[in-house]
C-alpha cells in the first residue's frame, strides 16, 4: 500500500472514530479540527519512516551550526587539555592500554559536543540515553553522568511565537516552563480567561536537528570505527532513527493529532490510570499549540513511587507495546517530561513528541516475536524479522538461530520470573545478536525497540520500589496473542503485502 493510499485510509478511519468518541465530545469543536488537520497533515505523517529514509543522508547544513559545532569541538579540546589529558599521562594509561583509552577519549569529546552545542544536541544527547542496547553503553553511561538541558527560552520570545500563531489571545502567565524537552516547552498561560498549557516549539531546532541528523552519520562512523564492537546500530540507522523522530516532533500539527489517536486508543481499552489533554481547536500551529491545563506535578520533579503505579503502567503498556500489535500504533515517546502527576494518583500526558506506526505486515511479524520470545520458539522470532524484512539474503539463519538458541538470557522461563529485568535483559541479548548478525530493521521497528528501553526507564521512575512491572503489565495481553495474531494475518492478507 502507497503512502498516499495509507494517508487516506487513516484520514477515513480517524475521521469515524473521533465523530463517536466521547473523549473528543468533551472538547467543543475538536472533531471538525481533527478533521481539517487530517487533511492537512495526514498523509505525510503517516508516510515519515520514509521520509526520514530519505533524508538521511548527507547534503547541504546550515553553516552557522556547523560553525557552532567546530567552535564546541574546540572547546572541548581545550577541556580534555587541561583536565583528563594529565591525568591520563601520569597513569600512562595511554600507554598501558591504548585502545581503551582512545574509546573513553572519543566518547567524552563527543557528548562534550553534544553538551555545548545547544538545544538540539541536547535532544540528540536525550534519544541516546533512552535507547538501551542501541547506542554503545559507554555513551550512555557517560551521558548519564552530565547533565544536558538547554536554558529556557526567553519570556519575550515565547510571547512572541504565541502572538504570531494565535493572534493576542494566548498569553503567558508564568515565564519559565513547567516542563518540556529540548524541542519544545510547556507553560501555564491564560486564554478567554481560562488556564490553558501553551507549547511552543524552540526558534530554530527544527533546522538545527536536521543539521545535526545529517552531521550526525560522520560522527557515528567514526565512533564505530573507534569502538567497533561496542554495539549500536551503525550511522545510518542512527541517523535514520533521529531523523525519524525529529520530523515528526519538531512539527506541533502532528503533536495536537497525537494527542487525540492516543486518547482514542486509551478509550478503545477502556483504562483509567492516565489522562490526555485535550488540544485546543483554533489553537494548533506548526510552531504552538494550546492544550488543556491540568493542575499535577511534573513526573520529572515528583518524589517516590506514583501512588497507583500499577494501573498506570497498565496504560502505559497498553498505549505502547499492547497497542503496536493492536492497533499499529504505538506512543515512541514515553519520556517523563511528557507526563504529569494529577493529585488523584493518575498520570496525566501533556507532550507525545512521537507515534511510531506499523503496516500490517509489521504488526505481524511484531506479535510473532512477542509470541517466540515467550515461549521460545526461536524460529518464531526469526519468521518475525523475515516479514519485517530485516532478513537481507546475506544473513546466516542457521547461525542466527542457533545464537538465538544459545543466549540464557532469552531464556522463557527466565523472562517470564524474572520481572522487568528479565524482559529487557531479553531485549537487550536480542538487539545485540541482530547486530553481530547486521539485521537491518526498518525504521519503525527500531523505533519501537528504542521505546520498549525508554519505558523500562519510565516503570523505574513511576515505580521506583519495584512493587509493578512491564511483565505485569503484559500479562492481559498473553492470552490474547492467538486472537492478535489471527487479526494481524488477516490484516496482512486485505493488504495484499505478503
């Protein structure tokens, strides 16, 4: 099925569900703005996996980044000068073990990098942390180690982007954000005498993050080069994974029609441990985007466990892993400056950033490895990365099967007791064999494999004390898997794909 042809079946679909939704009623007007943005956006979002495959590669950067950039690496330099290199001499350690050193070297000059370069160095510097076994561990230790966050933008400035979007009728109420990533932030503001939330996107990131995404394949082929087998995806499925992301992020229209194809999905299961805002009709713009204020406490500011962890990572799962099998749709984001605390318990999410979308033959071979990974049927899992053509005709399946076979750690027994540690350990001995074998996944399934690391880290942060768990949360699921998969088989069929 074509892009354009995806477009308009999602246009039809999405139209029909939201003129009988009752989440959608409870905001005036919302359905006739969904409508429109549909029509706007529709077809191109969901065709980004595509465009990012596209536009990974190199050409033309903004020399004023680039300029950035080498005055970062300079700087760096000059840190390294003063502070590791002498210690480093003095222990003789480049001459004790070379290699080693110039790892550890190459990854601080990089995340040196990426801490002084701004905003969307900041945002690359966050995709990374969160990506689990597809980013080298090393970078993700040191990563853990600074604190990366871009300053606020100025209060002048966000006014001005609300002007310009909205005309006078948003204005801000508190100067410094609430919360936000290093692509957008969120403030408390006021609207017809209403507390409403205002999102605005930071001038310049959008062309700043394309810059760096293409900018980005150079240093990840060095980085490669330097620690070979430290275990990542390669530069260009780097590359690609960023761009996806940031194509679909930087663009506020999709955020408003996120929002809504969460809360529909959140409605079809019927759970009530998170709440969505609502966007505001007439208020969307590529650059703002007004929302309803909820009164919580940021998750990224909150103490302790979430009072019902449990029944929120019920809905976190089911709006990710559970609704990628499902639906085809999942939330790519789930990072805790997306998320509230309401005083009931509940969590409440304000930012989406990214939906990953999967074609039927994706969800398939999605529900298949889920299905092996819990009853080791490894020749399951392979069928799965067969239909989601990560198979090139070069990959040795016999070897492939038999380390699939011989990893403890994909162990069924060892994945279903031992809580959200076995499932990730599992992930993670899975994404490291796809990588000695240089299985190459689309888009949309690294994508996914990037949310499934980030919301391990989130359960840590709802859940601090252990008490609930991914494997908990995906225990209605199992038995569903036969009826999942029949549906998937089917869906593939009508498609005509496989």
């Amino acid at each position: 099925m074509s892009g354009f042809d995806r477009g308009l079946e999602r246009r039809t679909s999405l139209v029909g569900r939201v003129a009988s939704s009752a989440w959608v009623a409870e905001q005036p007007r919302l359905a006739d703005a969904v409508t429109e943005l549909v029509a706007e956006v529709g077809a191109a979002q969901v065709d980004l996996a595509t465009q990012a495959v596209a536009l990974a590669q190199p050409g033309p950067v903004d020399p004023v980044r680039v300029v950035r950039h080498a005055a970062a690496a300079g700087l760096s330099r000059a840190i390294r000068l003063t502070t590791s290199l002498p210690g480093a001499v003095a222990s003789r350690r480049p001459l004790r073990d070379p290699q080693g050193w110039m790892q550890d070297s190459a990854i601080e000059a990089f995340v040196d990098q990426l801490a002084l370069s701004g905003p969307a160095s900041a945002e690359l510097a966050r995709l990374i942390e969160g990506g689990g076994a597809l980013f080298p561990d090393a970078l993700r230790r040191e990563l853990a180690s600074r604190d990366i966050q871009p300053l606020p933008v100025e209060p002048d400035t966000v006014q001005t982007i609300l002007d310009q979007a909205f005309g006078p009728r948003v204005r801000l109420i508190d100067d410094l954000p609430f919360t936000g990533t290093p692509v957008s932030q969120l403030h408390l503001a006021e609207m017809a005498g209403e507390r409403v939330s205002a999102r605005i996107r930071r001038p310049r990131i959008a062309r700043d993050l394309d810059t760096d995404s293409r900018l980005a394949a150079g240093a990840a082929g060095a980085l490669a080069r330097i620690v070979p087998n430290a275990g990542s995806m390669g530069p260009i499925g780097f590359v690609q994974l960023v761009m996806r992301q940031n194509l679909e992020s930087t663009d506020l229209r999709y955020e408003a029609l996120n929002l809504v194809e969460l809360a529909l999905v959140l409605e079809d299961a019927a759970l009530e441990g998170l709440v969505i805002a609502h966007p505001r009709p007439g208020c969307i713009d590529e650059r703002a985007l007004v929302i309803d204020h909820l009164d919580g406490t940021p998750l990224t500011h909150f103490h302790g466990p979430v009072p019902d962890a449990a029944r929120a990572l019920r809905a976190l799962t089911a709006i990710t892993l559970e609704s990628a099998l499902v639906h085809g749709l999942f939330w790519a984001d789930p990072a805790p400056q997306n998320l509230l605390v309401l005083p009931d318990g509940r969590l409440a999410i304000v930012g989406v950033g990214t939906l990953g979308r999967f074609t039927p033959e994706l969800r398939l071979a999605g529900v298949r490895v889920l299905k092996a990974v819990f009853t080791g049927e490894h020749e399951g899992m392979i069928d799965g990365m067969r239909i989601a053509g990560a198979l090139s005709p070069d990959v040795d399946t016999t070897a492939l099967l038999e380390d699939l076979r011989s990893s403890a750690l994909l162990d069924p027994g060892k994945i279903l007791f031992g809580g959200e540690s076995g499932l990730l350990d599992a992930l993670n001995a899975t994404v490291g064999i796809m990588l000695t074998h240089k299985l190459q996944p689309p888009v949309e399934v690294t994508l996914m494999l990037r949310t499934v690391f980030a919301l391990g880290e989130l359960v840590d942060r709802v859940d601090p004390e252990g008490g609930a768990g991914l494997i908990a949360a995906l225990m209605p699921l199992i038995p569903r898997l036969p009826e999942i998969i029949n549906n998937a088989e089917a869906a593939v069929t009508d498609a005509g794909t496989i």
